[in-house]
C-alpha cells in the first residue's frame, strides 16, 4: 500500500509540472468578429481573422473566458497550456492541438 501512494503522489507531481512549462500560447480568430480573451492575467483583444500570440507565457492559471462579438461568454476550463492553442469561430470557441513548432 505505501508504495501504490508513493506512485501516486509521484503522477500527481508529474501532471503538475506537465503544465507548467514555458512555451508560446496561442489565441486564433477565424471569426467575422472582434473578441475579448480573459486569460487571468490579462484580456487578449484578438480582432477577427486574427491572432495573438503569448510568447514564453506557459500555461493559464486557470480557466479562460472568451467574449464573443456578440457579447455571450464561453469558458474554456483550463489550465490552458502551449500544447493547446484556442481556436474562435463565429459563436464559438474551443480547444486545439498546437501546430508544432519549426526547429531553427
């Protein structure tokens, strides 16, 4: 039994220093609209088909709350981390893979 709590504590310190990595976060408006992205720190105002990117920003403390143009919310749970990048369209607003990044 101490053993099976040792590998769970071990995981569990894992998962957290998983999202704690530095890396780029990436925000993508392929929408007809202007939107307002709530990352925690600060409000990201991505105009529409546009983007931002965070550069060196790791993950969210938390959720992100996006406005859409239409003045509705939607949450998106977070941590939001770099290999995750939020996609907006018209209404809606989700979660991606990231595209990979182009070794220099």
């Amino acid at each position: 039994m101490r053993h099976g709590g040792l590998l769970l504590v071990g995981l569990a310190g894992l998962a957290l220093t998983a999202c704690a990595d530095t890396g780029d976060l990436s925000v993508v408006n392929e929408g007809s609209e202007d939107v307002a992205v709530d990352v925690g720190d600060q409000v990201l105002d991505v105009s529409s088909d546009g983007a931002v990117e965070l550069l060196d920003s790791g993950c969210t403390a938390g959720d992100v709350t996006v406005e859409l143009g239409s003045r509705a919310e939607q949450t998106l749970p977070g941590p939001i981390c770099p290999e995750q990048q939020i996609m907006i369209d018209d209404g809606e607003a989700e979660l991606e893979p990231a595209p990979a990044e182009n070794p220099q």
